[in-house]
C-alpha cells in the first residue's frame, strides 16, 4: 500500500498489513478482532470465506473498482458493508487500454524484439507494417467511466467510435459523433477494435466467445483492460491462430497471474501484467478513497463509494 495510505488509515485506526498474496487461511486467523478488511482482487471472497470472517468485521473495503472476486449476497446475508474505488482510476486505466490498442495496431511487441534481438537489418517497405488506427472504428462494449475516458481519447486519434449505450450514472455524455447502436451484436460487427469495459458478472462471463468472435470483422483487434473472465481465450486463440483476429492487447487475464501458455505465445498480442490502474495518482487516489470511507463507515457518515449497502 502507498506509505501515505498507510498514513492516512493509521491517522484513525490501527492497521494489520498482510502480503497481498496471503493464503485465506492466513487472513482468516489475522483478521480475529478487527472491524474492517481491505482486499484486492487477489483475495477471492469467497461465500466460504466470508462464512468464517469473524463477527466483529462490519466492513469489507476491496482495493479495486471491479468487485467480481467478491460473493455480494453472502456479504449481505452477514450485513457486512462492501467500499470499492471507482473514479480515481479511470484515466490511468483508459491510458492503458490505449497502449494496447497502439502495441497491438502497430505490432510493439514483435518490433521491440526484433530491436533488443540485435537482428533488425534496417528499414524496408514491407517490415513489421501494422494496422491504421486514424479512420477506423472503435467498438466500446462498457460505456461508464473507463469507457468514456477511452472514447475521449479515440476522437483525438480520429476514430469512429461505437457503442451501445446512450446514458449512464457515470456522467459525461459520448464525444460528438459517437454512433449508438441497437445492440451489443451490432458493435461487435462494426468494429475495427474492440475494447471491453463491461463488468464481469455471470450473465457476462465469456461473453466474448467463439460465435461472437465469428461475427466480427476479419482482422479485427480485441483490447481489454476489464476482466479476463469476459473472454473464452480458447476462441480467442483459436482466431489469433487462424488469422480471423488481427491481434489483441490484453492486461487481464483469467486466472491470473497464472497465463495460459498459448495465449503468450499466440501471434499478434500486446499483453502486459494487469497494470490498468498502476499510477501512483491512481494507486494513491484508490487508498485515500477506501481510507475517507473507512473513516466515514465508523464514524456514522455517509460513505461515497458503497456498493450495495
Ligand atoms: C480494478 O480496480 O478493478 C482494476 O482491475 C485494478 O486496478
């Protein structure tokens, strides 16, 4: 956790901090006595887990906008409270999803191994030629914040942008010339690139999946900075294989940080460690934010971030 996150939870409460990494087990025997639990999305929250939390925990308080590592009915069932940290991530996330679309478009990964391996002979017409970003059309299946903040960004590059979604409590409206269509069918036909913004949820899991992928566009790139869930990497891979995919950029993945051999090795990706929201203003932003609430939770107020409570 940043040392001025730290700080700030200190400044009100004492604070436990164990790697991130730690084993249920570990956390179940150290959380004995203490009124709040801070989680990534490494911890699964499980229905199990939270069974066994002990009594005097009120408040779960997850390090992450997403919250699909954690079971929310069995939260509610024990009336425990659940904070997560939207909006102080969103740019540096829609940062991130634009590296992929550029790694991805304009092969970043194989160039810069071409550059390192010492073989690269110099330039000629036909070396390493990528896929145009100005003109093309963006697809954005997920139009809340990060979504938004990725459509920004694209009518900068010149991009036709597509989505579904007209409205949304995350404010902003779609840049001038944003196309709304009738459906999710309907982006996913007419895009060039695709980037995924959806949660992951059990109506969304694998969403992106073989006959989806058969319904784009030939040579089509897939970006995603949401959940590796929304996709079935098998049809992902198989169409990277056989060429109907133009290439995708990924930063997350299912069950990571454990990554499928043939997804790494499969041609045309960009693929970095889950680094959406690695900013330090994002990171800080994202702690700061659980601390106020934190501190709002156990002092009676309002807390800005609730998730179902
Ligand atoms: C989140 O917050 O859900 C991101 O995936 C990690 O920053």
């Amino acid at each position: 956790m940043p040392a001025r996150v730290v700080g700030e939870i200190q400044s009100f409460a004492d604070l436990s901090i164990l790697p991130g990494e730690s084993a249920p087990e570990r956390v179940l025997e150290n959380c004995n006595g203490f009124d709040a639990l801070i989680c990534t999305l490494m911890n699964k929250v499980t229905a199990d887990f939270i069974d066994r939390l002990p009594p005097s925990i009120r408040l779960v308080a997850t390090y992450s906008v997403g919250i699909d590592h954690i079971d929310l009915r069995a939260l509610q069932a024990r009336r425990i409270a659940l904070v997560n940290t939207p909006d102080v991530l969103t740019e540096a996330t829609a940062d991130i999803a634009w590296l992929l679309l550029l790694g991805a478009a304009r092969r970043a990964s194989e160039a810069e191994a071409l550059l390192r391996s010492g073989m690269w002979t110099g330039w000629e017409p036909n070396q390493l030629v990528g896929t145009d970003i100005h003109g093309s059309t963006l697809g954005i299946l997920g139009f809340g914040r990060i979504g938004r903040a990725v459509a920004r960004r694209a009518a900068g590059f010149g991009m036709n942008i597509l989505t579904s979604v007209r409205s949304s409590s995350a404010g902003d409206p779609p840049p001038p010339g944003t196309i709304i269509c009738s459906s999710m069918e309907e982006v996913l036909a007419g895009s060039d690139f695709l980037s995924l913004h959806l949660p992951l949820t059990e109506e969304t899991q694998n969403w992106l999946n073989a006959e989806r992928i058969a319904s784009m566009k030939s040579g089509a790139i897939v970006i995603n900075t949401a959940r590796g869930g929304l996709i079935d990497e098998t049809a992902l891979i198989a169409a990277l294989q056989s060429g109907k995919l133009g290439g995708a950029g990924l930063d997350v993945f299912v069950g990571e940080p454990d990554i499928r051999r043939d997804l790494v090795e499969a041609p045309n990706t960009f693929l970095l460690p889950h680094l959406g929201s690695a900013t330090r203003r994002a990171r800080e932003g994202m702690g700061l934010s659980l601390a106020r609430d934190i501190a709002a939770f156990f002092a009676g107020r309002p807390v800005e971030n609730g998730v179902g409570v």
